[in-house]
C-alpha cells in the first residue's frame, strides 16, 4: 500500500497529537486489560506509563526505524498469575513479576547476540513467505473471536444455544459498534486526507457519541438495557500509578532462591514463544512499510529493543511488553508509518498515566465500541497475512501442505500446554508448519 507518512516523515505538530491519540485508542484496551485481569492491585496506569517507556526503549534500540507500539502482554499472563500464587505475599509477587521480566528480557538478548553474529538469513530459509504469511493471517484470524465477543458484549447467551440471543441490551449495544465499524470504514474509503489519517478517532467519537444518546435516555427512562456507559468509575480515580517497583521493594527480603526458580520456569519458555509472534508481527510491518525491518534496523535490534522494553515496561507496570498487531493494523489501515507518531503516543501514555480523568474517560469506552474498531484492526491483520501469501504458488503441493497445516491447526485451537506452559495456538501451529514446510522442502533439494 502507499504510505502517506514514511517512517522519517514529521507531520505538523498538532497533526502528530492528534495521530498519536489514535494510536492510544487502538493498543489502550489491550494494555489495560492485563493488568485488570491479573488483579491483586495492580495499576492500569502504570501499566500504561510502563507501556510509554517500553516503546521508547524500544525505538532507541531500532534506532527510530520501526513504527511499532509496545503494550502489555497477554502471552504472559499464566506467567504472571504463577508469580503471585507462588509469592509469601503480594508484594513479593510484584517483586516476582519484575524478576520474571528480567528472566524473559534475557532471553531475547542471549538470541539478539546468537542473530548479530549468525544474520537473518537462516529466519529466512526457516520461516519464508508460505510459513510467515498463514502465520500473520492467523494472528488477525486468532483475534477474531474477541472482536466478535466485544461488538455483541450485551447480547444474550444460552447454554446449548448457538450464537448470540438479540435482547434489547444486545441490540442497542451492536448498532453503536456497527456506527463505529461504518464510521471508520466510510472515513478510510471515502475520507480527504486528514478524515482517512485519524479514522479510529472519528469512528469511536461517533460510537460514543451513540452510547451516550442511549444511556441518557436509558437513565432518564430507568430501562437498563440502554445504558451502555458507567461513568461511575470517576468517583474513584487515582491521580498517581501504582508502580510495581515500589511494591516490590517491599517485598524483596521474602524471595528465595526456590521463588526464583519457578518465576524462571514460568516466564523464560514463554519468551521463545513470543518471539515467534516478534518475528511475524516485523514481517508483517515490513510489508506494510516495504522495508525489511529484520535487516535494517535488524532483528538483533528489535529484539533487544522488545526484550529490555518489556524489562522496563514490568519495572513500573508490572506487565512485561511485546509488539502489538493493532499498532500495525493502525499504521495499515492509516497509511501513517512515521516513527514521531509512535514516539508522541509512548510520551502521551506517560503523561496520562498521571491524568487520572484523562485515563479513567478512556476506560469508559463501551467495549461494544471497541469491538467496531478491532473488526477492522484485526480484520487488516489477517489480510496482511493473505496478501504475502498471493507470492506462493498454492497450486505446489508442497506449499499447499504447509500453508493447511497453519491456518488449519491455528484456527482449530491448537493450544499446547506443557507443564508451566502454553504454547499458543499461534506459536504451535507456526511451529508445525515450519517442521512441515522443512519436510517438503527436502523433495526440492533432492531432485
């Protein structure tokens, strides 16, 4: 596709605010959910300032050459759930959440040094397009449930029942995301230049501009099925994050070298994991932004960039960071590559950390609403995933095979767990399809 903004070019001042904000709309559900899902107190606001400094780390590692956001990881979250069910006390398992980063920081630095000396070339021959594209599709693919899930949030379930029972609450909750969905569709499409850079902001300004309609009125009426915004949460704001680090100190004195140990279990095989995810999510950004991100910067520096990011990221946050598929699908779907929109985004997440209203109005949200805006991000995803694969001659058995294997055992669920660990279903099936693809391969070399 062509850019509108490359990775060097600086919009206007007041453009890249209003650009980064965009980009806080589409990785802030994500970042914010961890730490809620995680619980045992710990801060959405300083999951988000950890998030800002991770991506500026980041984007001093690569140099400010890739365009790509950092936000809490949900590839993580067994991990973090052993660190707290393992700890004397809570604070001990902050201290453990921070040990554990470190532990997965590592590992991406021990492979960052094995790629600086060893090159690229063998990820190349390892994962080429008929592996990495069904493997980028199927991270679009994998999404798609929740996006589903958010747009119909209000939406009657049954057991034994297929698919999702139209009540009122449902109906009124998928016309907003339905608004937001056409909304952006209709700016990127149709849109002048500044309505097709900042779609995200007009869709969920015009979705919760509707959820509002209809919680105004559902409040004045009483009929709950119409109130799809609780604004009760500004009654309780806090002004100042929760840093992980200052619950840990107190903590420290509880550890033991058997604590450790099963926080080195639990995150350092997920490391590996995720940095089959680090791989694909690149290819798929050097596609967008034609440029091989894995050569120039290089991936030893996106992996150390990822690595001592998601270090920095769960020293105040407590959530150890990775690259996000909906910073890619924002920098898709918007033509903005510049790395200073990327940068404004990291700073304004550090700023509104501490901008109690400012975080809380966000997280009031309708996930309905969000559910519009993820069919498109990880709708773009998948079709980003599609488009390397048009480069492979499916009518080869060989590739048939491989490209099967992925979108087939990926879609299937294939989620592995091993002891301690999950291998997702995308980290299983990019696995299986790698080892297929060396197994046909071997016909090509023999003949």
């Amino acid at each position: 596709m062509k850019l509108i903004y490359g990775i060097k070019d600086k919009p206007k001042f007041g453009a890249i605010i209003v650009f980064a904000f965009q980009q806080l709309l589409a990785i802030l559900a994500a970042t914010i959910a961890v730490p809620a899902i995680i619980g045992n107190g710990m801060s959405q606001s300083a999951a988000l300032f950890g998030a800002g400094v991770g991506t500026i780390v980041y984007l001093l590692f690569t140099k400010f050459s890739s365009p790509v956001f950092l936000g809490s990881s949900f590839a993580f979250i067994g991990s973090m759930f052993a660190a707290f069910a393992g700890a004397a006390s809570a604070s001990a398992g902050y201290a453990g959440l921070i040990i554990g980063a470190i532990f997965a920081g590592l590992v991406y630095v021990v492979i960052a040094v094995i790629v600086k000396f060893a090159g690229v070339k063998w990820i190349d021959k390892l994962m080429p397009a008929v592996v990495i594209g069904p493997t980028v599709a199927l991270i679009g693919l994998s999404l798609a449930g929740n996006a589903v899930g958010d747009a119909f949030k209000r939406a009657a379930t049954e057991e034994g029942v297929t698919g999702y029972i139209m009540n009122t609450a449902g109906w009124v909750g998928f016309i907003c995301a339905l608004v937001t969905l056409f909304t952006i569709v209709i700016c990127s499409v149709y849109g002048k230049k500044t309505a097709k850079l900042i779609p995200f902001i007009i869709g969920i300004a015009a979705g919760y501009l509707v959820a509002t309609i209809f919680t105004l009125i559902g409040m004045k009426t009483g009929n709950d099925a119409l109130i799809i915004i609780d604004w009760s949460a500004f009654s309780d704001m806090k002004w100042v994050p929760d840093f992980s680090f200052l619950e840990a100190a107190k903590g420290l004195k509880e550890i033991d070298g058997t604590y450790i140990a099963t926080i080195a279990v639990a995150y350092s095989p997920v490391a590996f994991v995720v940095f089959a995810e680090h791989i694909a999510d690149h290819k798929n950004l050097s596609s967008i932004v034609d440029k091989d991100l894995l050569e120039e910067p290089g991936l030893h520096r996106t992996l150390l960039g990822d690595g001592i990011g998601s270090i920095a990221g769960a020293f105040f946050g407590g959530c150890p960071n990775t690259t996000y598929g909906e910073s890619i699908g924002c920098v898709a779907i918007t033509g903005n590559a510049s790395v200073v929109t990327i940068l404004a985004t990291a700073v304004i997440c550090i700023i509104a950390s501490f901008f109690a209203p400012f975080v809380t109005l966000l997280s009031t949200i309708p996930s309905v609403v969000m559910g519009g805006v993820c069919i498109t991000l990880y709708g773009f995803i998948a079709v980003s995933g599609l488009k390397m694969i048009q480069a492979v001659d499916l009518n080869e058995n060989k590739n048939l095979f491989v490209v099967a294997t992925i979108l087939i055992t990926g879609i299937g669920g294939m989620t592995l767990n091993i002891g301690k660990v999950t291998l997702t279903e995308i980290a299983a099936s990019l696995i299986l399809g790698i080892i297929t693809n060396l197994i046909v391969s071997r016909k090509k070399s023999e003949s």
